[in-house]
C-alpha cells in the first residue's frame, strides 16, 4: 500500500526575516545611534549646559525679566488664539472633505497645503502688504479707525494662524476619509440630528487624530519664527515672542539668558515629543483592540 506523503503548505510558512551578519548590524545601529547623538542630543544638552552655566539664580532671574515675561505671554495669546481656531477650522474643512462631495473639493485642499509650500517669511510679507499702514491694501483704512495690526498683536495672531492651520486639517482628512460614511449614515437612519451625529458618532472616531493635530498645532505656534519676525517690528517687551526674544538676546551675546530662554522651547518640544509617543501608543493600542474583537466577530 502506497504512503502519499503531503507537502506542507509554503505559502502559510511564517515569512523568513533577512539575516544580515553582526557586524553590518552593529555598524548600522552604531551609526543611527551616532546620528542621533550629534544632532539631537548633543544639542539638547549644550542648551541646558549653557542656560545653567551661572546657576539656577542667574537661570531663574533671566526667566523673572519683564521682557521675558512678556515675550512668554504673547506667545501664550498667540497659541491660544490660533490653536482653538485651527481646531475649529481643521475640523470643518475635514468633515467638509472628507464627508461630502462639492465642486472645488480639490481646490480646497490645495488651499490648506498652501502655508507648507510658502516660506514663513514670505508669508509675513503677505500681511505687511495687506496691513501695513504705508503702502498696504487695508492697512491705511484700518489706521483711520485706529486698529493696528502690523508692529501689534493682532498681526502676530495672523501670522501664526496661518502658518499652523493646515496642521488639524491634514490630520484628520484621511482619518475620516479612511473611516468612510457608514456609521454617519446609520446614525442618520435612526433620527439622529448633525449635531449628535458629529458629538456622538464623528467625534469618538477621530479624538486622537485630532488631539495629534492640536499637538502639532501648539507647538508650531509656539515655536513660529519666520512669519512673526516679519509682522513684529522686534518691539521688546511688546511684540517680541518667545523665539524672536531669543534672538535679541544672543545678538547681545547675552547667552546664559538667549539659553535660559529657549530651554523653555526645548522643554515644550520634549512635552511635545512626550504626548505624540502617548497618542500614538494609544491609537495602536485601540487598533489592536479592534482588530482583536473583528477576529472574534467573525470566528
């Protein structure tokens, strides 16, 4: 009696992963390792090194300055201004895109990428001539009524704005897009008006791309050099933010202060850093989570 013997299936053969020999490896590893060293972390000590180079009083009398103080809260306006209203925009413009069909959809889009393909400075410029009171399009009319936006705060509100809209928007427009309608509809089925259906429906499904967005959002905002340099008149103790008081003070090789200063933005970038792990860690982990449960569903 003849024994037929069967061939084990390949294609289900878990996959071989390449092997390469140790020494590639190791001189791999060795040289991100390097990489990462010289660029971020070296630089990120040298920061702090240098802010505490006199001590914690000389670091803490640097951040007690008035100009100090002054250039940390128009940093605070700024972001509080234009993240809540790149939140409300980004959200619109991707619940716009990414749900519905118009003519100009594709135009739009291009529109919100607009400020990643224009230079920062360029991008003050545009306001200076739109409100600059010599020569600007509005800028004579809006200094007739007293309102004052190039060399003030609002100017510096307009320019972060529109350097850090696109940040929520391009976050959340292939997160909805990738999640389709169909819960949408359904919950429209049922009675539900737009209102709960974005609260109760929309919302829960797209909450961690959009606290990504507004992370991203913030630290841009509070990190803007460009645009603000051009719209600020380098006014200290008035419009000078965070990164541009900075820059004064290391023009006055005044270094234990100028670090002092950005240690606070390097401080923000770690805490930056720090939630984007945290929401990404916790995106992966409902996303297991779901395909766990779809395993099971269909089992």
């Amino acid at each position: 009696m003849a024994v037929t013997t069967i061939a084990p299936d390949r294609a289900a053969a878990p996959p071989q992963t390449a092997r390469e020999p140790f020494w590639v490896r190791l001189l791999l590893i060795g040289t991100a390792l390097l990489f990462l060293g010289l660029f971020l972390v070296v630089p990120l000590l040298a920061v702090f090194t240098q802010a505490f180079e006199k001590g914690v009083a000389a670091y803490l009398e640097a951040l007690r300055e008035p100009e100090a103080l002054s250039a940390i809260r128009l940093t605070l306006i700024a972001a509080g201004i234009a993240v809540p209203l790149n939140l409300l925009f980004g959200v619109a413009a991707a619940w716009a895109i990414a749900k519905f069909e118009f003519p100009g959809k594709n135009v739009l889009i291009t529109l919100i990428d607009l400020p990643f393909a224009v230079s920062p400075v360029i991008a003050g410029l545009i306001f200076v001539l739109l409100f600059g009171s010599r020569g600007g399009l509005f800028g004579p009319w809006l200094a007739e009524h007293g309102v004052r936006v190039i060399f003030a705060v609002p100017g510096i509100v307009l320019a972060t704005i529109f350097v850090t809209f696109p940040f929520v928007a391009r976050e959340l427009i292939p997160l909805m897009q990738a999640q389709g309608v169909d819960e949408e509809q359904a919950a429209r089925v049922l009675g539900a008006s737009g209102f709960q259906m974005f609260w109760r429906v929309t919302l829960p499904n797209i909450r961690w791309g959009l606290l990504y967005g507004v992370i991203l959002c913030n630290a841009r905002a509070m990190g803007e050099f460009g645009a603000v340099s051009v719209v600020s008149g380098h006014i200290r103790g008035m419009t000078n933010t965070l990164p541009l008081h900075v820059e004064v003070l290391y023009n006055e090789y005044n270094f234990v202060a100028a670090f002092a200063v950005a240690s606070l933005l390097t401080l923000l970038a770690l805490v930056t850093l720090v939630l984007k792990s945290v929401v990404e860690w916790r995106v992966l982990r409902e996303q297991r989570r779901g395909g766990a449960g779809g395993g099971n569903h269909t089992a």
